[in-house]
C-alpha cells in the first residue's frame, strides 16, 4: 500500500516580509491606543488635580506658612514676615482660651452626634414601617437640611430670643420663668448644640434609613415566626447590621461637626465670654475679630483643628476598607 506524501505549502520570502510587516503595524497601533487612552485619563484627571491643588493644597500650605510666621498687618501686606517656628503654637496652647475652646469643641460635636444620631435611627425605623403619608412626613424632614446655614441660623436665634422668643413665649404660656438661651453662659453652648441637632438630623435620617432598605425583609419575617417582639428585632437584626452605615454616618457627622462656625457665630459669636466659643470661632476670632489680628496664631489653631479633623478622616477611610470586600 502506497501512502502519498502530501507536502505542505512553503511561505514565500514575501508572505513572510508581509506577516512581519503587519506584526509591526498592530503594535504601532497598539502603542497608538495606549498612548490616546493615557492622554484622555491625563485630560480627565487634570482638571482634578488643579482644582486640587488651587483650592485645597496651596491653602493648607499658606495656612501653614501663617503659622510658622510672626505676621502683622504690614508683613502680611509686605509678605516679609520673620520665621518663627513654632512660637505661635506654643503661644496658643498655654493661651487661657485654648482650654475652654478645645473643651467646647468635644462638647458640641459629641453631644451633637449623639442625639443627631439617636433622632435619626428612631426616625429611620419609624419611616420604615410605609405607611401611607411616610414619603410625604420623610420629605418634609428634609427642610432642615436643605435651608443654608444662615437661614437656619437666624431662625434659631429668633426664637431663642430672651424677649421675643417663641420658645420663652411657648414657656411662659406653660407657667415656666424666661430662660436667658443666648446670652446665659450656663445656656448659649445649649442654644448652639440644639440648633446643630435639629440641622443634622436629617442628614443621619437618609443615611440609616438607606442602610435599613439593604436589610432583608426575610430576617424579620423569620423572627416574628419565632416569636421576637419589635424590640427584639431592633436589637438583634436592625442593630448590628446597621453597624457599617453607622459607623460612616458618625465619622462623617464628626468631621462635618468639627468645622462648624456660621452656626455658632450667628448665632452667640462664642459668648457670652468665651462660654460658646469652639475652636473655629476662637481662629476667627484671632485673625480678623481684633483691631490688631494675629494671623499667625489664629492660622495655629486652623491647624489644630484641620489635624483633629484629619485624625478623624483617616479613620473613617480606615473603616471603610475594612468594610470592603
């Protein structure tokens, strides 16, 4: 039996230059590509960066040169200024007001996120039940929220008024004796803190009510099969797997609150005496509520607070990446 040798067709010298030369046409066409899909995510990211840099970066820088600077009137204007080190830190940090203000800070931001947060969730989980005006009362919830901060604030000192308040009005109606709310050391911190509430409940209410939309329906039905009272259900499923969105809802209120001023400043300017002045208002102060302003001070205790708020941020990413799978 014969088998017949079949030989396989050889390439020309020709059909080889030109599989080469198209080799060479699809990397050029390759590097082409890359090169335009880099030029675009540069052309993206520019913009970024600059806005960045313009409003964020060079800021923080010249805040920090302030500080690090004995500034008066003249050097600002001339840009002159002696370096001193840190002399103006060390001068704020033994500063008879650093204490009160530091101590005001804590106070309004933790007793502010407390009860902001507590409303919230009661609000959430009373919202989560839809009923039939649910929609309806949740948006009307959110006027707060979206009046600015001027608005609020004047409301807030209207009706805090020790003469023509509606809340001292509402009071004696009701047998009580006027409370001086905005001008009675023992109340403008008070006056400040509950205006900051009413202003973030909102906030925590569309967070933990968005949180609660991501838990399953299932778990509920299956505890109340089991015989779980409502109270239970909170504690034992709403709770805990709410704990993620809470923990981003009270980061964010913390770094939101830290930086409070118009409210504050609207509303006492951090009287009477120093009973209500945070650290914000006391920088404000420093660089532009005297006739002779200390920039660099005042740009001291900007930097203070921009490190407490970082402390803070760095830990809201933190537990963020924890929470990513």
């Amino acid at each position: 039996m014969t088998i017949a040798r079949v030989d396989r067709p050889r390439r020309s010298p020709a059909a080889s230059g030109a599989t080469g030369s198209d080799r060479r046409s699809q990397a050029r066409s390759l590097r082409r590509r890359r090169r335009r899909s880099r030029l675009t995510a540069l052309a993206f990211v520019t913009p970024l960066v600059a806005y960045l840099a313009a409003f964020y970066a060079y800021p923080l820088y010249r805040n920090l040169d302030l500080s690090l600077r004995h500034y008066t009137v003249r050097s600002f204007v001339a840009g002159d200024a002696p370096f001193s080190g840190w002399d103006n830190f060390a001068q704020v940090l033994h500063d008879p007001a650093f204490s009160p203000a530091l101590r005001n800070t804590m106070v309004f931001t933790f007793v502010s996120i407390l009860f902001q947060y507590a409303a919230g969730l009661a609000l959430a989980v009373f919202f989560n039940r839809h009923f039939r005006l649910a929609p309806t009362l949740r948006a009307l919830f959110l006027v707060p929220w979206l009046l600015p901060l001027i608005v609020s604030a004047s409301t807030w000192s209207w009706m805090l008024n020790s003469e023509s308040g509606v809340v001292n009005h509402a009071l004696h109606l009701v047998g009580v004796a006027p409370v001086d709310w905005l001008t009675s050391p023992h109340w403008a911190l008070t006056s400040v803190i509950l205006a900051n509430i009413w202003i973030g409940i909102p906030f925590n209410l569309v967070i933990l009510y968005s949180g609660l939309q991501n838990i399953p329906a299932e778990l509920y039905e299956a505890s109340a099969l089991d015989g779980a009272s409502g109270l239970q259900q909170f504690r034992r499923i709403t709770f805990p797997l709410l704990g993620p969105v809470s923990a981003i809802t009270l980061l964010l209120g913390l770094v939101y609150t830290l930086k409070v001023f118009d409210l504050i400043w609207i509303m006492t300017k951090g009287g009477p005496g120093d009973s209500s002045s945070t650290l914000a208002t006391w920088s404000y102060q420093l660089g532009f509520g005297t006739l002779l302003p200390e920039f660099g001070p005042a740009a001291a205790v900007g930097n203070i607070l921009i490190l407490i708020a970082l402390v803070f941020g760095l830990l809201y990413i933190r537990v963020q990446r924890r929470q990513t799978p």
